[in-house]
C-alpha cells in the first residue's frame, strides 16, 4: 500500500532578474503575474478547498514593486487571499549569491517587517530556489527576523545538493540555534515529471507513479506526502500561473486515483513537517554555494561592488553620527542598496549567454546586469563625498585647503601611510562640486607617493590635520633591475626598516629572495617565526599566474568536458560532474624585466611578463616598514577568449598537518569540518579572508578585489566529500573564469587588476584573523578640510572585546537613533562594552535584526552600556544619542 497519500504543489513565478528576459521586461512582467495570480485566486475561491489554486510570491522584490503602483482595491484583494490561505509571500528578498555581506543579507530582510504590517499577516517561512547555498550566518538572521522554517530547490547543474533529498532537518546555526529546513527537489519538477502542458491524468498517473516510487524507496523519508514545486513550462523561470493547472489538478481529484494533489502555501508545507519535527535530525555547517564561480565570469564589475559595499559601509556609519535629512538624499541611498542587492542576485544574464555570446539579446541583458554594479558605485560614491565633505565642514567654495582629513570607517585599528594628493594643495580656487568627482573606494594603493609619516587611527575614528603642522619624510626612491642588472641611486635614513640588496627585499616581518635573471621568487621567509612560507619544492611558487583550459588532447574544446549536463539526471539528482576532466595549465611564456621600488615605508618588487590569455601582465609585491601585510597585486589585460578558462595566482604553503578557515558574511567557517554535506569543497566564496595553518604557522590570504578560491590543489570539477589535507597544500586565488555554459559571461576582455593581502601568523586565531582581514580589505578615505588651524579628532564608537565587532552601524531606517549591530567571533561567552566617547546616550534597546525593538537596555552610564554575547551570536542595539 502506498505510503504516499497525498502531493502538495507550490506554484510559483521562480524569480530570475534575467535570464529569460531583459531585466526591465521581466520586472514588470512580475508586476503582472500578481494580479494574474489574483484573478486565478478569485476564480477558484469557491471550489473545495482541496482544489483551490494557491499562489507563492518566492520573492518580496516583485511585490514591493507591485505595491508601488497598486490601487488601494487591489492591495485590499492582494491582503484578502493572503488571510484565506491561497497567496503566500516569502521572506527572501531575491534569489541571492554568497557575495552577500551580512549587512546586505539583514538589508533584504527588512521587508519583511513591512509587508507584515502591510497585509496583517505573518511571514514566517523564506524560499530560495536555483541556487546552491547560503553563508552559515544566514539562518542566524533568518531566526532573528521571526523566519521559522526555509525552503530550498537546489538546481545541480553545475552544483551538488546535501544529502539525499527531498528531506527535512534542522539547520543548527553558529549559535547553536536551529532554523527547520526543507531541502527539496529543483524547483518546476511536478510540472516536468507529470507533463502538465499534456493536460492528461493518465500521463500524470504515469510521471507521479515513477516519482512516488522512488521517495518511497528512502527509508528516512519521514513524511506521508509529497513536496514538490510547479512553474508554467515551458518558461522554467520567470513565468506566470499557469492558468490551466487548478482545472487539471480538480479533474485528478474528482477521479479518485488515491493520492490527492492541492496546491500548498509554504505556510501550509511548514504546519506539515512540524508535525514531525522532533524526530527531524540535526546538521550544523556552511550551506557553501556550487553556483558563485561564475561571479568570477565578470571580475572587473564583481571587484567594482565589493569596493562599493566597503564605500557604503562608510556611508551608513558617517550618516548614523550625521545623518542628511534631505528625502533626496536618503532615496539615493536606498537606491544604492537596491542597485548593489541586483548585482549580487543569483541571475547573471541570458539563457544564450555562452552559446550564442555576440548575440545582441546577450548583450542587452550583459549591460544591465553590469549597470547594476556601475550605478551602484556611483551613488555610493556621491553619498560618501557628501558626507565627509559635511564631517570637513567645507564650504561649496573656497581659496585653497589649509589641512587634511583622515577618515578610518573599519572597526579595526590601523596605521595608514599618509600621502596628501597634490590636488589637495593646489593654489586658487577650489569647489566642492570639483572634489565630488573622486570616488574613494575605487582609488587603488600608491605606494610611491611622498610620505608624511604614519598615523594610527582607532577603529570607527577621524582626524583632521593642519598642513603646516606635516613634514614630509622621505622621497620615493627606485632600484631597477632589469634582466639582472640592478644599480641603486641612494638611501635614506627613513628607509632602514626595509631594505634592498640583489635579489632580495626585507621588512621587519619578512625576507622575499627573487632571481633578477628569471623573475622566479625563490623564497619568502617570515622572520619572527624562522619559517619558510613557501613550499620550495613545488613546480609554483609565490603568486604565479595560471591559464586553465580544457586539455584537447583528451577533450572536445567545449564546458561539456567539465559538465556534460542531463535534465534527467539533474532532476534525479545525480551528479553530472565529470570528475576526472583533463586541464591543460600554462604559465608565463617569457620573462621581460623586474625592479624595484623604494617607497618611504615599503619597497615594491615589480615583475612583468608575457603568459597565455593575457598581455601586459605586471606583478607587484610590496612589503612594508610598519606593518606586517605583503600586498600582492596583478594587473593585465584580459584577452577576448569564449572557449572554457580560468585564471589563477598560486601560493604553495609550507605546512604539514594542515587545517583551513574562511569567513562568509561575517562568520568563520573551517573548511569541511563545519560545512554540510555534499556542498561546495572544491571552491568557496570568502567574505574578507581565508586562513590555511597547521600547529606551528598560518597564512592569511585577504580578499578586497576577488572572492572566490581553492584550497588544497586545483579542485575545480571534483565535486569533493572532503578536502585531502596532504602536506605542502596550494592555496589559489581564482579571480577569473568563463567555465559556465550559461547565463554568466563568457567573455571579459580587457584591463583589470587584483589585490590580494597576505599575513603570516603564528597560529591560527580566529579574533586576529578577522582584524587582519577587516583592515585589508578597508580603506581610509582622505579629504582636503578647507579650515583645518589645529588638529582635531575624534572616535564614534569604542567596543571594548577586541573579538566583539561591529559588522554594522547604521541610522534606523524610522524614527531617530542608531541601529549597532555585534557579532562575537569567539567561542566562548563575552561581556563586552559599547561607548560613544564624548556623547551622551538618551536610550537604548535591543532589537532584532528588523530594528523592532524588543527590550530596554539597563546600566547606561553616561556614554557607554555593557551587553552580553553568547558564542558566536550576533545582536542588534537601537541607539539615540543626546543631541
């Protein structure tokens, strides 16, 4: 007898912000299906409840943008299926990539909290469809915002699911809290398995019975239903209700084949697996993402939005302390953020992307995607210089700056080098309007500019200095060497801490040993630790450019080589990986010359070369006096290459027993240790870092410009269980790759430049890893101050546990105040302090992550306030500070 009685469908659009359609087509074509959802709504309120079509808006996007031009009537008619049970709308936002910071991930929940007070409801589950994962800090954010049970519909093209699915369990967060979980089939499987547009039951008895079958095989399938999700085929994505489904799912019914079929709200699929929810098992781990390596397929614009969340993040401390009122100014902002959470949806551009990649379709939905990125970057590079010029207090004109000011957003401490542009001290006039052209995040390091010594600066801190009270320390000086001949044209006392001879830079903190006639690092020494980072023995060493391609000696020059894809076997979950695909991997081709640059704090070893894929790439590795970073830097330009490659910079570790950790929206995460089953191994999206250690040594690898890595050996394809830790691992940076055989680019031609940091430690802690990471891949931003007679500065915030952050602080988006946001990074339990030096505190309360406040917090003194963090938590604090 069947165990199986009954099949609950969730209909639903799948939301791509392209693919299908151009970007602005589809968006308003969302709008529509909500009112076409409502019409079908409305025609079957009447029917049985067991046949009544039922509709689930997956993302609140389109509904936002519904509401924006929806009649009262309407919104009334949306709210009234709402309460009856046949609409739905989900927590998630959009469909998005683990380029998302946890910032930007608590930013799209915020809808939430005004959609409930919009249509009187509870919102209480959150879908994501297509993608392959989410940073483990996600969940802990869902919980917070009211969010009790989640979807997910992985798609395996070119992807992996955890465990054996469709399954429930309960996904145990950081913090130990759990979040109930359904992990269901690809999303429109009911509509392919029963050939819906056939409008035949004997054909869905077929499809069902085949299905059925195989969920009954599964002895941990707990549940007396099935689960399942419908799209209008043949549109898999962005479609609208299929208009013909509740006619055939009533005609099924009222043939009493033994198994009821009825549409389901998640709603409705949550009271279902809760009846069985405590005999659901436990998994704690990362939900690593298979998907984001095409993020790698549009490096220079992925880069671009990275630096513009670092901008952004600056803008929302500056205007928490000084907030612009002006409605202009803060729809701006809002319109940053929205820009900024496009690009990092999971949609890239057209379904023909790589088949057909002149395609003028290609093209169209390539340039919005990219706008996204660029527009972003624009506004936020308006509200940024808008408020640093407010913190200056500089007039709109002005004869010429008297001082400079520094301005340190990170909540880390750092020493900054400080050059002054010469744009900052040229005679006459000077307007506003004209410092308005600099976008600061997108200013890349000059080390070669005179110096005027280094200046600490605490966390959240500004300072303004007179010009007349600097002094400049020290010209930049060079020694060339080109092809071995090395000649030096003089020293400087202020250049004692790093120093130059053949073949060879010193810092304080490293030793690097080259060969001036090849441009081969040969050695990069940490001298605190007497260690040899590098493994020498290795055909790589220290940051060497990689070309990946498709071995044609053993396969067509096609991605089919790495993927051959099957629907049917995605659809059953099978893996379609070829994990034994072939690679052809080259380096440079021809050495041309390296030199080196002296600098007041830090000399800069320059190395260019010839390599296939790339032409005028130069290598930069700089080491610094005053700290103990080595910047490494690549520029080039990117030939126009559409068959399948990637890009790499190799660095061989000299570790043993090895370990890893990376960080993923603001929480640490150990490379397969706290990853769940069956995610990505092969390659992981970093937020700011990852560390690779064993008991003796670690290395930090930061990552402002390029997310994506392997750790271990070349891994792209395997589809890994787990990590092999044998000794001397590689660590590589992946900037590049065209690898995906749709949607993402398959080409990007042209200049581009990558930073990576590297730091070498003693151990491997998690609190100085995240600090590390923090300063590198932040910048502080530098303003001309017209009236600057003394120094001045000042600190807008102080946390007292260095493993206690602020991942973020921004004004509340209603009323007065301040929202602070406190992760713990530590395993253990902290008391920490939040001060506000100089300022008074009126009130403080905690909320959650929505900003709705939950309670009041008790003990403020003065200007500072003392809360508890259990590990690994994250909480979230309204501030109003007197005026």
């Amino acid at each position: 007898m069947s165990k199986i009685k009954e099949v609950l469908v969730l209909h639903h659009s799948h939301m791509d912000v392209g693919y299908t359609h151009a970007q602005p087509i589809l968006l308003e074509m969302q709008r529509h299906y909500i009112d076409q959802a409502l019409d079908m709504c409305e025609r079957t309120e009447e029917w049985e409840e067991v046949n009544r079509f039922r509709w689930t808006c997956e993302s609140s996007y389109p509904v936002l943008r519904w509401l924006e031009k929806a009649k009262p009537a309407q919104v009334d008619r949306f709210k009234r299926f709402l309460h009856n049970g046949q609409m739905s709308i989900s927590g998630s936002y959009m469909h998005s990539t683990p380029l998302c910071s946890a910032e930007e991930l608590a930013k799209m929940l915020y809808p939430i909290r005004h959609l409930r007070s919009q249509f009187d409801i509870e919102i209480k589950t959150a879908i994501h469809h297509d993608i392959n994962g989410q940073p483990w800090s996600y969940n802990q954010l869902l919980l917070d915002a009211g969010i009790e049970f989640f979807i997910m519909g992985v798609n395996i093209h070119f992807g992996g699911v955890p465990f054996n699915r469709p399954n429930a369990f309960h996904w145990q967060a950081p913090d130990r809290r759990t979040l109930l979980t359904f992990n269901g089939e690809h999303y429109s499987l009911f509509s392919q398995i029963c050939d819906v547009n056939a409008k035949n039951t004997d054909i869905m008895a077929q499809g069902l019975s085949k299905y059925l079958r195989k969920i009954e095989s599964n002895p941990e399938y707990p549940f007396d239903f099935a689960y399942l999700t419908a799209t209008n085929l043949p549109l898999y994505d962005n479609n609208p209700p299929d208009r013909d489904l509740a006619e055939l799912l009533k005609t099924w019914n009222g043939e009493d084949r033994g198994i009821q079929i009825s549409f389901v709200t998640p709603e409705q699929l949550y009271a279902r697996v809760r009846e069985h929810a405590a005999n659901l098992p436990v998994h704690a781990g990362d939900w690593t993402d298979y998907w984001n390596f095409g993020s790698a397929s549009s490096a220079k614009e992925t880069k671009l939005n990275r630096r513009t969340k670092q901008g952004m993040k600056a803008v929302e401390l500056l205007d928490a302390f000084g907030r612009v009122d002006d409605q202009s100014f803060i729809e701006t902002k809002q319109e940053a953020w929205n820009q900024i959470l496009l690009y990092d949806e999971h949609t890239w551009g057209a379904f023909n992307s790589v088949s057909e990649p002149d395609h003028l379709n290609v093209d169209i939905q390539w340039m919005h995607k990219a706008h996204y990125s660029y527009m972003a970057n624009s506004l936020t590079g308006y509200l940024l210089n808008t408020h640093l010029e407010k913190l200056a207090n500089n007039p709109l004109q002005s004869e010429t700056p008297e001082g400079i000011m520094l301005v340190n957003p990170s909540s880390v401490a750092v020493t900054h080098d400080l050059q002054i542009p010469s744009s900052f001290k040229t005679p006459g006039r000077h307007l506003s309007a004209d410092r308005m052209r600099q976008v600061l995040m997108n200013i890349e390091n000059n080390h070669a500019g005179a110096s005027y010594g280094t200046i600490a600066l605490p966390p959240f801190s500004w300072r303004k200095i007179p010009f007349q009270a600097l002094r400049e320390v020290g010209l930049s000086q060079e020694i060339l060497a080109h092809k071995g001949v090395i000649g030096t044209d003089g020293e400087g006392p202020w250049f004692r801490e790093v120093t130059v001879e053949q073949g060879k830079i010193e810092s304080p903190f490293h030793s690097c040993s080259f060969d001036p006639l090849t441009g081969r690092i040969k050695s990069l020494f940490d001298k605190q630790q007497e260690w040899e980072v590098l493994d020498q023995s290795s055909p790589w060493t220290l940051f060497q450019y990689i070309q990946e391609t498709v071995d044609t000696v053993y396969h067509s020059n096609n991605r089919s080589a790495i993927h051959p894809r099957d629907i049917e076997d995605g659809n059953n979950s099978i893996s379609q990986w070829n994990h034994n695909w072939k690679a052809k991997r080259l380096t440079y081709t021809q050495f041309n010359y390296c030199r080196v640059e002296r600098h007041s704090n830090s000399a800069t070893l320059i190395i260019s070369w010839d390599a296939p894929g790339v032409e005028q790439l130069e290598q930069r590795f700089t080491f610094f006096s005053y700290k103990p970073d080595i910047e490494m830097k690549a520029t080039f330009f990117k030939q126009d290459i559409t068959t399948p490659e990637g890009t790499y910079f190799t660095l061989p570790l000299n570790l043993k027993a090895w370990r890893c950790h990376y960080d993923t929206a603001s929480q640490l995460v150990e490379l397969d240790t706290q990853q769940l089953p069956g995610v990505s191994r092969d390659y992981i999206t970093v937020d700011k870092s990852v560390s690779v250690y064993d008991g003796l040594h670690c290395v930090t690898m930061s990552c402002p410009d390029a997310p994506l890595v392997q750790v271990g050996d070349f891994n792209f394809g395997k589809e890994q269980k787990t990590i092999d830790k044998k000794e001397k691992p590689l660590l590589l940076a992946w900037p590049m790759n065209n690898y995906w055989d749709t949607n993402f680019r398959a080409r990007q031609p042209g200049f581009v430049s990558f930073t990576y940091i590297l730091s070498t430690f003693s151990s491997f802690d998690p609190v100085n890893t995240m600090i590390s990471a923090t300063r590198a891949v932040s910048s502080v931003l530098a303003s001309p101050v017209v009236d600057c007679k003394e120094e001045s500065a000042g600190q807008f915030v102080e946390v007292s546990e260095d493993c206690v952050q602020v991942f973020d602080l921004k004004s509340v988006e209603e009323g007065k105040g301040m929202l602070v946001r406190l992760i713990n990074h530590s395993d253990q339990e902290v008391n920490t302090s939040l001060r506000f030096p100089n300022r008074m505190i009126e009130a403080a309360f905690r909320t959650n992550v929505l900003e709705e406040i939950q309670s009041d917090i008790s003990g403020i003194e003065k200007g500072s306030f003392t809360v508890n963090l259990k590990a690994k938590q994250m909480q979230y604090f309204l501030v109003i500070l007197k005026s």
